[in-house]
C-alpha cells in the first residue's frame, strides 16, 4: 500500500503535531506493508536534493530518531498550484493521511484520513467544506478533548481518538527516581500565540513561591526548556527570570532533553491559563506530549486543569491540576516538603504515562487504513 502523510506545518514547525506525523510515518513503515512518503510543500522555495536532506535531519535532531526509511517528497499541496494539479497528484496514493491545519481539499487517494490536532472553532457549514468533509473517509483527533470541540463546530463525526505516542518504557527504566534533584521543568516552544506555553506565568509563580516560602523552596530552580518562535517573548521570559535561580535552554539535543526530564521532580505546565476553553479552545494544550514524556521519567505533573492535559494525567493525578496561581503556589510547595509523597506520585506518574505506548498507537493506526 503506497501511503503519503502532509501536513502544511512542515517544515518549518517542530512541535507535537509534527512528532505525531513522523511517528506515524515511522510506525506504518516498519510494518514492512507500505511504502510511506511524507510530502513537504514548496512554500515558494524550490525543493532541491541538498535541501530535503537538511529538512530530514533537522527533524531527525528533533525526534532523536532516524528517518532514513522515510521518504521526503515535494508536493503541489498547500501550494498557489491549481486546483487540477493537486488533485491528480493526490491520485498517485492508496492512502493520503492529512494533519489539517483547518483547511480543507479535494483528495483522489483511494482512501482519505483527516487528523484533526487543534480544537478550532471552524465554520463548515457550506455546501463546499460540506463537500470536501466527505470526501475524507475517516476523520480522527489527537485527544477527547479537541472530538467535544469539533464535532459540534465543523458539525462532523470524529470516528477515532488517537493519542500521540510516547516511548514510556526506555524513559522508565533508565530514570532513577532516587537520584531526582530539587528541578521543577516546563518543556514547550517560546510563543506568545494560540496555546503559548505561558513561560512568563510560570516564572511569575516560581519568584512567588521564591518569596513566600524561601526557606522551603531553599536549592529548588525552575528549568525552561524550548525552541524560540518569537523572539520578543522569549526575550521578555528572559527579562523575568533576571536574578532568579531559573534557566532557560533554547537550544537542546533530544539527549540533553531527556536528561533534564531524569534529574527534574515536578513538571509544570501553563498552557491555557485564564482562557475559557469553551470559547478559545485552540489557547489551551490539545494534548500534551511533554507531559506525558516527563510522567515517563518520574516527575510529578502539577499541570493546568483544562484541555487535553486531563486525559494525559487521568484521575491519579486530579488533585494536582490548577487553575489558579495560588493554586500551582500551594500544591507544589506540598510537594516540595513532603518527599515521600513525591516519591509514589512519581512512581504512579510512570505507570499512568504507559497508557501511550508504541504497541496502542500502531494498533489504532492500523486499523484507519481498511
């Protein structure tokens, strides 16, 4: 089966959809039943042997996995190509798989997936996007969270929830929980947009818990890690943590990240902070891959209790979501003074994070194909 998987986000992003998309890729190609292609989109530049080499180890760096099985290919999509153009280049496909980014085409594939990773509140109700929804056999998401939001918006029905993957085993069996330091990590691209990951809040938190409870927070910092998407935010985060015991890390290698997730206890996570989710779904976290990678490596997650981050934590962990400044303030320092309690929820963080696993995402992915 020949099956070719786009997304008009790359090349250019590195975030959770674009994981969600390579691991798919890999996952369908080491089936050794098809042969996989990932489309890029020109975006006006002229996609040349040396370039498409660059774009496939940039997202090897990112994934910290090799890509060589897959096949990066240009594409008309997405595109000021005409209409005719595309669509009898979809046609070379038995399956197109599509991570919209909202919009919606005329696919000739044989069988046509639509995954739908951001909750957004979209108009389909014309006769033309009614038209192209049908043209797409199965339509899944990334989380429960964004099916409750798109369903009733794109007045659609979402036939699949599939959750990103997360590799928890390897995580857990190379983190030992006794040699954990007094690190609280937050993981996310530096973006003041749609579902920004709220570095400044959380930095504005940690100088509170600084100064109300000094002698219990005495050696604890606050590590920030993330790709820089806006510069001018990144640069006032930065402003924020002048003389503060906080470190922000732009730029890390997938083995640098992973021993940050080893060494740090808690994990935090801001992403839709005073935003009503009912009426701005698309500001809060969708999903929430790096909780789930920093669960697998022993750290507690005290995250926001909206979107998709309460799907990731399941009922274990309900206690320990916020809402409210005060609320991350009180629960977190619980955590910093009771060592025993933190060491079981790290342990119960291990167990929840294998929910994901490897073996359920290619099950699933499968079974969109037939």
């Amino acid at each position: 089966m020949t099956i070719c998987l786009f997304s008009p986000y790359l090349p250019n992003n590195f975030g959770g959809g674009e994981k969600y998309l390579l691991d798919s890729a890999l996952a369908l190609r080491h089936s050794k039943k098809h042969q996989v292609y990932v489309a890029i989109s020109s975006s006006g530049q002229n996609l040349t042997v040396s370039r498409l080499k660059k774009i496939k180890h940039d997202y090897e760096q990112f994934m910290g996995a090799s890509l060589k099985e897959l096949h990066f290919i240009a594409t008309p999509l997405a595109s000021s190509a005409n209409f005719l153009k595309k669509y009898l280049w979809t046609r070379h496909f038995d399956v197109l798989f599509y991570l919209t980014d909202g919009s919606l085409f005329f696919s000739g594939a044989k069988r046509n997936i639509l995954h739908i990773q951001v909750p957004l509140k979209l108009d389909k109700s014309g006769w033309l996007e009614r038209q192209k929804l049908k043209n797409w056999h199965k339509k899944i998401t990334n989380s429960y969270f964004t099916k409750s939001i798109i369903e009733p918006s794109w007045q659609t029905k979402i036939d699949l929830v599939h959750q990103p993957m997360i590799e928890a085993e390897p995580l857990i069996v190379s983190t030992d929980l006794h040699k954990k330091e007094k690190i609280i990590l937050n993981v996310g691209r530096f973006f003041p947009q749609l579902h920004s990951k709220r570095q400044d809040i959380m930095v504005k938190i940690f100088a509170r818990l600084l100064r109300d409870h000094k002698r219990e927070v005495k050696d604890w910092k606050l590590v920030l890690i993330g790709n820089v998407e806006d510069k001018k935010f990144a640069t006032r985060v930065k402003s924020l943590a002048k003389g503060l015991p906080i470190e922000i890390k732009h730029e890390v290698s997938r083995k640098e990240l992973i021993e940050y997730y080893q060494r740090s206890s808690i994990y935090w996570h801001a992403t839709g902070y005073r935003v009503n989710e009912q009426q701005t779904p698309e500001k809060v976290e969708h999903f929430g891959i790096s909780t789930v990678e920093a669960m697998a490596c022993g750290n507690v997650p005290v995250v926001m209790g909206k979107g998709g981050q309460l799907e990731v934590v399941g009922e274990d962990f309900q206690d320990w979501l916020w809402l409210t400044q005060h609320e991350c303030l009180k629960k977190t320092k619980q955590l910093i003074k009771n060592q025993e309690l933190r060491l079981q929820l790290q342990k119960r963080a291990q167990q929840r994070s294998r929910q994901f696993s490897p073996e359920a995402f290619t099950t699933k992915l499968e079974q969109l194909l037939y």
